[in-house]
C-alpha cells in the first residue's frame, strides 16, 4: 500500500520533529469491488440468466437469441415490456448493469424499482435469420403488454411507446426471477427510499422533457409516473395515519406532519 516518503526532507508535515507518515491505505480504497448491494443484484442477475431456458432443455436462459421480458415493481406491479432478437443476457444487461438502453438514459426506466423478471423464451424465433425476428417476436410483444396493462393498478406501463396491437398468440410459461436478494430488499423497499427515487426518477424524465422535442408517448410516461408517485405517497401517509389512530390519536391525514420525532434536532 503507499505511503508516503520515508525521507524526512520530503516531507512538509513534522511532529516532535518527525516526519508525519500516512498509514496504509484502507483495503477498501483498493477494492474493485461494488458496494455490497450493487454486487448481491450483479450475482442475482448473472444466477438468473444461468438458469435452464424451459424451451431449450440443457441451455441457459441468457443465451436465448429472442424472446419477450417484463419488469415488476417492489409491489408486483408490471412497469414495463420489452423485446430482444439478440439474447436475454446482452439486453437485460443494457438496462440492469450498464445503463445504456433508450429507457434508461431518458429516465423511463428506473432499474432500482425492478424486482422481479419474467423471460418469455421463444427458440424457434431464435433460428430465423436475424432481420425477421422483430416482425416475428410483434405478436408475442403485444400479447404479454396487452395483458400486463390490463393487469396493472395504472392500466398503463412505462413504455414510451404503445406496442402496435397485433394478434393474440399463446405464450410458454415464462421463467420468473427476483434479481433483488433477500440481503438488500429490506432497504430498497424501504417507503421513503423507494417515494425518493420515484421523485429523482420522474424530475429527471421531467427535465428531459423540457429540454428536446420528444413524443407524446413520453409525455404519457411522465404522467403514468406522477401517478405512481401519488400513489405509493398516499399509500405511506394512510399507513402512518392509521398507526397514530391505532394507537389511541384521533388526528387528521395531513396533522402526523405536525409531531416533531422524539430527539428531533429543528
């Protein structure tokens, strides 16, 4: 580990004559590591794409070159529906690890709010030369949207576009996957943690709104945000409310913001 020199005329710093040495580094300041939560989700990721695809027996999930996947919220709740002709693992990536799809970069897509994963894999897609795999995989895009829009509290997910309505068609079971370990759920799930980042998450596609030109499906996106924002911020000040009432105080909703916490520094 460094340190600094030995050799006293190197040194600006003394004490009792001394030259003052830094101790070695803390192991941590070398670390490739991530922080601890970021890597527990790493490895959940990487687990979920080792496991065996349903539709090709002896193969891993990931490497399926087309198929359909959905994201679900801490609450279950589908939040968005997506298609890849080049393999679960290479677009999953982009928008769970490396933060270089569409979605994520204009904020559509907060991969801190994803919990769970539905894979759709679909082989015999898979096999057909690369330019027609969009047109094939359409149907079975549409299917799963169609059905988790109807399925969601919001009837509306975070696409920024509606996928173009085509016909229904029988889907496999899809592989379900939690990529948010035991470990680190406790926090994320967390009201307040999780009302922050639905806040940081809709200012930063507001703020992106308002400096381009973009397209009414984005528009759209914001206001399916603002309401999944009202709705988890109802949810937590109804749930303290009724714990106040519970324990003996008849108050009104908004009065719990008037009680200073016990220790309180303001």
């Amino acid at each position: 580990m460094p340190t600094l020199p030995l050799d006293p005329a190197q040194h600006s710093r003394y004490f009792h004559g001394n030259p003052v040495v830094s101790l070695p580094a803390d192991a941590a300041m070398a670390s490739a590591l991530l922080p601890s939560d970021a890597q527990l989700i790493r490895e959940a990721i990487s687990a979920l794409m080792r496991k065996p695809d349903p539709q090709r027996p002896g193969q891993a999930i990931g490497g399926s070159k087309a198929g359909i996947y959905a994201f679900y919220d801490y609450d279950r709740e589908p939040i968005y529906v997506g298609q890849t002709t080049e393999g679960f693992a290479i677009r999953l990536g982009r928008h769970l690890i490396s933060g270089r799809s569409d979605a994520v970069t204009k904020s559509i897509l907060d991969p801190f709010e994803i919990r769970e994963v539905a894979l759709w894999s679909l082989p015999h897609i898979g096999d057909l030369p690369v330019r027609q795999r969009k047109a094939a995989l359409d149907p079975y895009e549409y299917t799963v949207f169609d059905r988790l829009v109807r399925e969601s509290s919001f009837h509306a997910l975070l696409n920024e576009a509606f996928v173009p309505p085509s016909t229904v068609v029988d889907l496999p079971d899809p592989l379900v996957g939690v990529i948010i370990p035991d470990e680190v759920f406790p926090g994320r799930n967390h009201p307040d943690v999780r009302i922050a980042r639905r806040v940081q998450t809709m200012s930063q596609l507001a703020k992106f709104v308002c400096e381009r030109k973009v397209s009414l499906g984005l528009r759209r996106t914001l206001a399916t945000q603002a309401l999944r924002l009202e709705e988890i911020t109802r949810r937590r000040v109804n749930a303290l409310t009724q714990v106040n009432r519970h324990d003996g105080f008849e108050r009104g909703d908004l009065e719990i913001f008037e009680e200073e916490p016990e220790g309180s520094l303001f």
